[in-house]
C-alpha cells in the first residue's frame, strides 16, 4: 500500500470523529450508568400503574436500586403486575412497600421502595404485597369535591351550594 | 528493421478492419455502410467534414460505440464475439490521444504517465519510474515530471498525454484531432513524434485531422469520410491529384463547392422583400 | 414539455423510470465494490482528506453557533416553567437526536456534495473519464466508489464532531454566560440521553444521510451533459435533491427509530 501525503491528516480526522462519539456517549448520555451488576428479580401488582413505564428507575431513599423490567396485566386479579430487578447488592425486607412516585411536578413516573422490618428478605421469584398505586388527578379531583360536599355547611347556604362555589373558581 | 521487412508486414492481414458497418447515435446514422481496412505498422490519415464520422470511426475501434450493422474486426477477431474482459484485453493494446490530451487534473505529469503502468502492471516502483521516464524522454518532456496538467501549455499536455498513451506499448495508436489549436512549432513537433513513434515502436497509427497539410506530411493512406461514406482514398499524393469535386474543395480550401457555403434557407427575395411578392 | 399530450407525458415517464433503473443500478454497483475499494486503501484515505478534513471547518463552527442558539432558546422557553436546569438535556437531545446528522447532511451536500458533482462532471466533460475507459480502466472502480465510501466514512464523523461541538457551545452560553449549574447542566444531560437509543440512532442516521448525500452527488456528476452548462445544472440539483432526500428521510428514520 502507497503512502498518501494526507494519511496523517486522515488519521487525525478519524481520531476527532471517534473522540466526538466517545465524549457523546460518555460525558452527554448515560453509558457510564449503565449497570451491569446481577440482578434479582421481584414482582408487585398495583391497582393504577398511572404513567409508569419499562425501564423507570426503582428507587430506595431516592438513591437508584434497579430498574422496571416489564409490565403486564393480570386478568385474574385485574390488577397491573410490574416486573422489576433490582441489584443483587442491595437486600430488602420481605415486606417492604412499593409506591408509585413522580419525579418532579411534571416529571416521569418511578417505583419508590420502602424496607419493612420483617426479617427475612426478599428473593427472586418473591412478591411484593404492599403496594399503592400511582395518584391519578381526575380521582384526586373528584376526593376533593366530596370532602368538600361533606363538609358541615353554614345555616345561610344550602348544602348542595357549596360544591358549586368552588368548582367554578377552580 | 529493413524496408522490406516493412513491406512484408503491411502485405499481412490488417490490424483493424471495418466490413459493412453502419453505426449511429440513437435514430441518427453517422455512419452507412462503411469498408475500412488499417494497414499495420502504417500512418492511416482520415480526414473529412466535421461531423461526417472521423471521430465515430475511433470510437468503434475503440468499442465505446457498437455498430448497428457490419463487424469490426481486431487482428480478424470480431469485437462483437468479445466479453467484457475481452474488449478490456483489447483496449490494453491500444492507446488513444483525445483532443486536449485529457489528462487527470489532480495527478502530476509524472503520475499521469504512470497511471496505465500502475493499473495494468505489478511492476515495482523503480522499475515504473524508468519506464515513466523513458516515455517522457521521448516526448521531450522528462524535466516537466512534476508539473500539473494544469501548468502546462495546451502542446506539452498532448505530449505528456502521447507518453501516456504508449506506456504501455500498444499495438495501435489512435489520435484524435492532435494538431487542433497548436502554434507552427509545437505541430510540427507532434507530427514528427506521431512519425517517428510509429517507425520506432512499430505501431499502427490513426491520425484523424482537419489539418490538410500536416496531415499528408506523415500518412502513408488518406481516407476521407463526408457524409457517412468512404467518399475517396489512396496515398497523400493521390489525394491532392484527385478529380473529385468534394475531395477538391476540401484539399484546396475552398469556401464553396459540394460542400455549401449557404446553410439552406429561403430564397433571399423572400427574406428581404424584393421583387414582385409586394 | 406538453402536459396534453399523451404521448409526451408518457415518453418522459419512461425515461424518468429510465434513469431512476439506471440510478439504482449504479449504487447497487457502487455497494458491491466495497471489498475492491478498501483493497485500495490509499484512493480512500485521499478522498477522505478531500471530504472529511477539509469539510470539518464548516461543520465546526456551524455547531458552535447552533450549540449557541439552542441553548439561548432553550433557556428562553425553559424558564418559564422553572425548568431551566434541564437546558442542557434540551441542547443535546436536539443535537443529538436531529439537528447533528440533518444539518451536518446539510452542510455536507452543499460543501462536500457539490465538489464532488463538478469534480465528476468536469472529469466527464474533458474526456478524462473516456480516457480512463480507453485505458481499460473502470472508472466507476477508480473513482466513483473510492469517493463514495469515503463520504460514507465521513458523515457519521462530521455528525459526531457537530454534535460534540453543539454540546460544548451550549455549555459556553449556558454556564458561564446564563449562569446555569454545571452540575445541573451535565446531571440532567446525562440522565435523559441514552447511549444506544439517541446517541446510537443519531450514528444511524448520518451514516444512512451519508449514503444518500454522496449517491446523489456522484450520480449527478457521472450522468450530466459534458459541458459547462449541463456541470453547472447538475451541481445545483445536486444541492436540492441531496436536500430534500435528507429531510424526507430524517421524517421515515425518526417515525422508524423513536417512535412511542
């Protein structure tokens, strides 16, 4: 093979390029945090999975201990079973809780973890029992309007009044 | 080699031979029915009206072009019967000099030379480098080795071209139109180098012109072409004692004869309304 | 061309099939020499000098400048919903997902693309490729496909260092200038852009925009009219079809590659 007078600029280019793929993947996504540690998996049903997706993270005091591996329907309890695993590293109590957050006012959705007491831990294959689903606003909406019905109303109004007061402000 | 032994060669089969052939572009027939036979080892000038068929004559040979009727035969091999590598192995023994030498605008005189060597060879870089100078030498160009094609002058590009065009040693040399547009010396320079190459190297050569004069300084058979036909041929001194008119107007120059001066249009009364139309 | 005459519709249909047959012969030719091109490494590395390298000024500092803007904008409409934190993940996001391989595509079809059809044309109209053929040469094998592969080399390098650059351009304007954390501008980047989904696709995407700017550039070169006018006409469509084709495929790509 000859040698090109332009071989070291070429050479040079490619090595820009490839340095620009590299600090792309590195410094501006996430390959640095990808895990690739063992991991167990767990189940939790949830009533409302609200926006929870695959691959959101599961959280225990805020800090990542796995990840949502899958989601499917369960139509014998129709209830949402979500499929996660978690990091082999980290143990949690077999009757730890399982709630589902929002990162942030408009943020995505995340399964956060809280240990229980019990004693023995959870394994793979187990279930988690306590679970609460994720806030669905229309339900939040209509809780509010019906504590607020319930309320004991002023002599002047009529009971039936007061749901319409605040409604319309709102 | 001794006169003799150049007649011998030149009584033995032609190189190229053209039988019958008709060819064109599309539904436009350049050609009609031409018998054309290249003598080897000799100077074959074609010569004739612009568009009457000369370059198409090359570009057959050359096989860019396939007749639509007839046969062209290489060493009475028909081209048609040839594969893909067949007509490469046949273009390997030609060399072809196009009108402004089209040479490769980003290699050097050197390089450019060397281009058939290192395509078609696996010669080793010394060895290129000898014959790439051999062949410069012999155009007279062996200081411009490293010169552009763009820093040479119109004539020294068709040379470098020529050395390029015999870096392989061919058996036949096709030039198209090399005396167009070159001063008094530097075409009396390419004529002596078509000359001189063709005894040198023993190749064929085919040298299509509008220059009368060169022309027939160096061509051992004139063959002039107009209108699609073989319309004369013979040796340059046949050519300039021919009696036929179009051969005549075209030897001597002149404006008007078979050949009109008026490109056809309506009759000038009518153009400038004179006479009785009014 | 009259458009009621069935004839003449009908004719020019046929050689609009024509040429797009022949099109598609001459890339599928141009793929299969991959093997003989890169047995000639060094016709390669040349072009790649000539597209790559000479190319990277333009793709510079077009980046820098888009990083700028992204992150100015960016800060505008992110402030207003107290988000603007996030304004590092919306420059490198955008670069990375769209703006890195479309406008580097872009600017490779006017710089890059464009050189490349006059070189061919020019080639075409003084003979040079005829002679190459003269030569027993091919000249798609000598110098249709070692161009072709060095621009598909260099588009995914070009995207890559107009993206990198984007991300530092909007460092520069969103740090120091806007004052935003860093901590926050690299933490929130780095949380929403995933490697193999949008850094990945992105690499994808360019190399197929390589594919296509320099198909183009090379057929229009091979195909004009030997003069200066017909070079001429073929650098202009050069531009605007290897535009359009890119933009219309960055829609197919995305739909493909990053749908919900």
């Amino acid at each position: 093979m000859q040698k090109s007078r332009h071989d070291v600029w070429v050479g040079l280019f490619v090595m820009v390029g490839a340095a620009a793929v590299l600090f792309l993947a590195l410094k501006a996504g996430n390959l640095l945090t990808l895990n690739f540690d063992e991991t167990y998996q767990v189940a939790a049903k949830f009533d409302n999975i609200g926006g929870l997706k695959p691959r959101a993270a599961v959280k225990s005091a805020g800090v990542v201990v796995g990840r949502v591996e899958s989601i499917g329907f369960d139509d014998k309890t129709y209830q949402a079973r979500v499929m996660l695993q978690l990091e082999k590293k980290f143990a949690f109590p077999k009757d730890s809780s399982a709630k589902i957050l929002t990162a942030g006012l408009l943020g995505e959705q995340y399964l956060g973890l809280e240990p229980g007491a019990a004693e023995k831990n959870l394994a793979s294959g187990d279930t988690i029992t306590q679970t609460q689903s994720a806030v669905v606003l229309e339900n939040l909406i209509s809780q509010f309007l019906y504590s607020k019905a319930a309320e004991p109303s002023t002599p002047a109004a009529a009971p039936a009044a007061q749901p319409a007061a605040p409604a319309p402000k709102k | 080699m001794t006169s003799a032994h150049l007649e011998l060669i030149s009584a033995s089969k032609p190189l190229i031979e053209l039988r019958n052939v008709t060819c064109g572009y599309g539904e436009r027939v350049i050609l009609e029915n031409v018998n054309l036979s290249v003598p080897r080892g000799k100077v074959l000038a074609l010569i004739g009206t612009s568009g009457g068929g000369k370059t198409t004559v090359l570009r057959l040979i050359g096989r860019q072009l396939q007749p639509m009727t007839g046969q062209v035969l290489l060493d009475g091999v028909d081209m048609a019967t040839l594969d893909a590598q067949g007509i490469y192995a046949a273009r390997r023994r030609m060399g072809m000099l196009f009108q402004f030498g089209a040479l490769f605008t980003d290699l050097s005189v050197f390089e450019n030379v060397a281009f058939p060597l290192r395509e078609h060879t696996n010669l080793s870089e010394l060895m290129i480098r000898d014959l790439v100078l051999m062949k410069l030498n012999a155009v007279g160009l062996r200081g411009a080795r490293d010169l552009l094609p763009s820093e040479v002058s119109g004539g020294m590009a068709r040379r470098v071209a020529l050395a390029r065009a015999i870096a392989l040693d061919p058996d036949l040399i096709m030039y198209d139109e090399p005396f167009a547009g070159l001063d008094p010396i530097s075409m009396s320079v390419a004529a002596t180098l078509i000359k001189d190459l063709n005894h040198a190297l023993g190749v064929t050569s085919i040298v299509v012109s509008h220059d009368v004069d060169e022309t027939f300084l160096i061509a051992d058979h004139v063959v002039f072409v107009a209108n699609g036909r073989i319309a004369a041929q013979g040796t340059p001194a046949e050519m300039r004692a021919s009696e036929d008119p179009l051969v005549r107007q075209f030897v001597d120059g002149l404006a008007d004869g078979p050949v009109r001066f008026h490109y056809p249009a309506v009759p000038v009364a009518e153009d400038f309304g004179v006479g009785a139309s009014r | 061309m009259n458009w009621l005459n069935p004839a003449a519709v009908g004719l020019s249909v046929r050689s609009g099939l024509a040429d797009i047959g022949e099109g598609a012969r001459l890339f599928v030719r141009l793929i299969a020499l991959v093997g003989a091109t890169f047995g000639r490494i060094r016709l390669v590395v040349d072009q790649l000098f000539f597209l790559g390298n000479r190319s990277l000024s333009i793709i510079t500092v077009s980046g820098l400048f888009v990083g700028f803007v992204l992150a100015l904008q960016g800060y505008y409409t992110l402030q207003r919903y107290g988000s603007a934190e996030a304004v590092g993940l919306l420059v490198a996001l955008s670069l990375v997902r769209e703006l890195g391989p479309v406008v580097t595509a872009l600017l490779f079809a006017g710089r890059a693309g464009t050189s490349l059809t006059a070189e061919i044309g020019l080639m075409k109209a003084g003979e040079q490729l005829a002679a190459m053929e003269m030569m027993a040469v091919d000249p798609v094998k000598r110098v249709l496909a070692p161009r072709f592969w060095a621009g598909v080399i260099a588009m995914p390098l070009l995207a890559a260092v107009f993206s990198a650059v984007g991300v530092l351009g909007g460092w520069i304007v969103a740090v120091p200038l806007i004052g935003i954390d860093p901590g926050s501008f690299w933490s929130q980047m780095q949380g929403g852009v995933s490697v193999w989904a949008d850094v990945g696709n992105g690499v994808i995407k360019s190399a197929v925009f390589g594919f296509t700017v320099t198909f183009i550039a090379l057929l229009q070169g091979y195909g004009c009219k030997p003069t200066p006018e017909g070079v001429s006409a073929a650098t202009t469509r050069t531009v605007v079809m290897a535009s359009l084709a890119v933009l219309a495929l960055d829609f197919v790509l995305t739909a493909m590659m990053f749908s919900i």
